[in-house]
C-alpha cells in the first residue's frame, strides 16, 4: 500500500456517480453556441458532466490557445440550462480561482502540467480549503512516481476527492495510437492506491475517433471506473484534436455498444473458471518442462562448443532464431513482439547455460 493517502469517494450534489463516470464535451470551448448546442445534445443522451478546455496547452504558439475566462460564462449557462456539472482543466492558480468563481464543478490537472511539480504545488496551494473534486491526468511520459507524485500534491492540499485519468503516454514509435496506452501503469496504479477511481480518456489515447470504441471497452475490460471521451457537435471543424472528437450521437452508440463484464468473480459460477485454470496449470507445467529440456540441449551445445573452440555466441544463427520465430508466431496467430521478447530472454539463459559449462570444463582441466 501507497503511503497514507487520505482519499474518499467522488461525490458530486445529487448524482450517485455510478460506473462507468461518463464525462463529456468538446476539447475545447470555442464560441457561446458551439458550448451550448454540444451541451445541450449531451444532456439529451443522458451525460452528466461536462467538460470543456478553457485554457488549451499547445505543442507549438499559434495554436488555438483556448478562448480563456471568456468561456466560463458559457460554461455557467450551459449548468443553468442543461443541469450537468461543469469541469475545466486547470493548469496554474490563477485558473483554479477563476474556475471557482465561475461554479466550475469539477477540475482536471492536464498531462503536462502532471510533468510539472511546480506547477501542481501551485495548483495544490491555490485549491487550499475548497474541497471539489480533483481529477489527474498522468503525465506525458510514462511515469508512475511523477503521477503519484502529483497525487499526492494534491491529497495534502486537503483535497480528499481525488480521481486519476488514464490519457496514454507520448512516445517516438509509430503507433496506432496518438499516445500509447501502456495499460500496466494504470493497472500498477490500481494495485498502489486501491481506492483511488481511474477514469480512461479513449480520446487522447485514440487520436483519432474509430479506435475510441475499441479503447473504451478494453477500459472497461479492465475494470476502470469511467471514461472522459471529447464530443464537438460538429467534430470535423473542431479548433482543436477535430479527428478524435464525436458527435453527442455516435458518443451515445458507443456507450450503448459498451459491455460491461462482471468486476470481481466473487458469485459467477465456478465450474468453468476452474476448468481454465486447470488448463493453463497443465499448459504451465508442460511449458516449465520443454523449457528444462531447451536448457539441456544448451549444455550439451555448450560443451561442444568447448570441445571444438567455437565462440558461444554465433551472430547469424541467433538471427536465424529470432527471424524464424518471429514468422512463426505470426502463423499461430501471436504477437511477434511478445514472442522476440521470450526468445530473447531464453536465448540469454540459454548462452547463460552454455557459458557456465565451458567455464566448468575449462576448470576440470
Ligand atoms: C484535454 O483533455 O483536452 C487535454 C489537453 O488533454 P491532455 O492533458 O491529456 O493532453
Ligand atoms: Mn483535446
């Protein structure tokens, strides 16, 4: 367990925040009606709470920054009319106090304000003696410490009602995703700070609207507790991330199309569930003993190479492995990633064996 973070659950007046916590909005406020008309079909479909960037942090100047205070006003109309509670993103405190002004319900710390201790201390002290519900975003590189880090800023601050999203982490290889998902730091985080609630933004992760589906629902396969998803009512001439935005409509279809799967096994019945277990028992022990007999021939292999002065390592016939089960896996329709990864840990050993052998012999002499 996580040092003693003092945290209880999310509350917001009047709504019993079930899962999935859906939240959502257009990326960005960009005039009063595009606000509103958004607002106004999310509340029709069923949403809750709002979201809208205020202040947008852009990679590079001359992006569309956000229309700032000026905004807020259209988010207060949009709690007067529609009933959802409003959120922004807050990135220093001078956001933090013009979002309270404004009735801002409910606020997220962004993923490179995340990266930033300084500026999540600064956020931490201007949110002193206002407990509202603080959502954060992990940092932009895939950094469980920063993240908790950031948390706990938050916590001492005496903010009790905290919540993490789980946005994807920027990286150099090419991927499917704008920003990778790396599901085991979320699951990581779940295992360090059981209580704490992780919301998934599939849209940030996703980049691009036809993955968000897919993303969500591998979210709630995991068991997260909601998801962010960024609605525009008209994506395509969205100011800012216009290819991952959706209508309210197709945000609908998604959550209808969601299938949520039971959390804990507690009363599914057994039968089945022991029956794969006592597959993959038998599969793991099959597996522990080709792995025994791999490890023999190794030795053998080593020892003749001993005898006959070969060096260990023969560049061309690792190749030869790695190529040859890389195509292999494809065939038997695996990951080849996963796969190179096991080889190479079993060739490691396997040079391990061989090495330990030679020396062996080399003593013996
Ligand atoms: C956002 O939610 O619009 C946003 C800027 O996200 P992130 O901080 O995850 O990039
Ligand atoms: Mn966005």
């Amino acid at each position: 367990m996580e040092q003693a973070l003092n945290l209880e659950p999310i509350t917001l007046p009047g709504l019993e925040l079930k899962r999935p916590i859906i939240i959502s909005g257009p990326c960005s406020a960009e005039t009063e009606e595009q606000t509103l008309e958004t607002a106004r079909q999310l509340a029709a479909n069923g949403v809750k709470i709002f979201r809208a960037g205020i202040w947008k942090p852009r990679t590079r100047p001359g992006a569309f920054e956000g229309v700032g205070t000026l905004g807020l006003p259209w988010l207060k109309r949009v709690k007067e009319e529609t009933g959802m509670f409003i959120s922004v993103e807050v990135a220093n405190a001078h956001h933090v106090f013009e979002a309270l002004k404004f009735g801002v319900d409910l606020i997220w710390i962004g993923a490179r304000t995340t990266a930033n201790p300084f500026a999540v201390q600064e956020i931490a002290d201007a949110l002193k003696g206002c407990n509202m519900p603080v959502l954060i975003k992990n940092p932009v590189n895939p950094d469980l410490e920063l993240w908790i880090g950031a948390i706990e800023r938050i916590n001492r601050a005496g903010i009790t009602k905290i919540g993490a999203i789980h946005r994807g982490f920027s990286t150099y290889d090419k991927s499917e995703f704008r920003n990778d998902p790396n599901w085991q730091i979320p699951i990581e985080l779940r295992r360090r700070i059981p209580q704490l609630p992780i919301i998934t933004d599939p849209s940030h992760i996703s980049g691009k609207r036809d993955l968000i589906q897919s993303v969500s629902q591998e979210a709630m396969d995991l068991n997260f507790d909601g998801l962010i998803i960024e609605s525009h009512m008209c994506p395509e001439k969205a100011w800012s991330d216009a290819s991952q935005q959706v209508t309210p409509e197709h945000l609908k279809e998604i959550l209808k199309n969601l299938v949520l799967r039971r959390p804990s096994i507690g009363d599914t019945p057994r039968v089945t569930l022991d029956e794969l277990r006592k597959q993959i028992d038998k599969l793991d022990t099959q597996l522990l003993q080709i792995l025994h007999e791999r490890m023999t021939i190794s030795e053998a292999i080593g020892k003749y190479k001993y005898e006959n002065n070969i060096t260990i390592l023969q560049t061309r016939r690792y190749d030869e492995i790695m190529n040859n089960r890389k195509a292999r896996a494809i065939e038997n329709g695996l990951n080849p990633e996963f796969v190179v990864k096991v080889f190479e840990d079993i060739h490691e050993e396997s040079i391990q064996r061989q090495s330990t052998i030679m020396n062996k012999e080399l003593q013996g002499k």
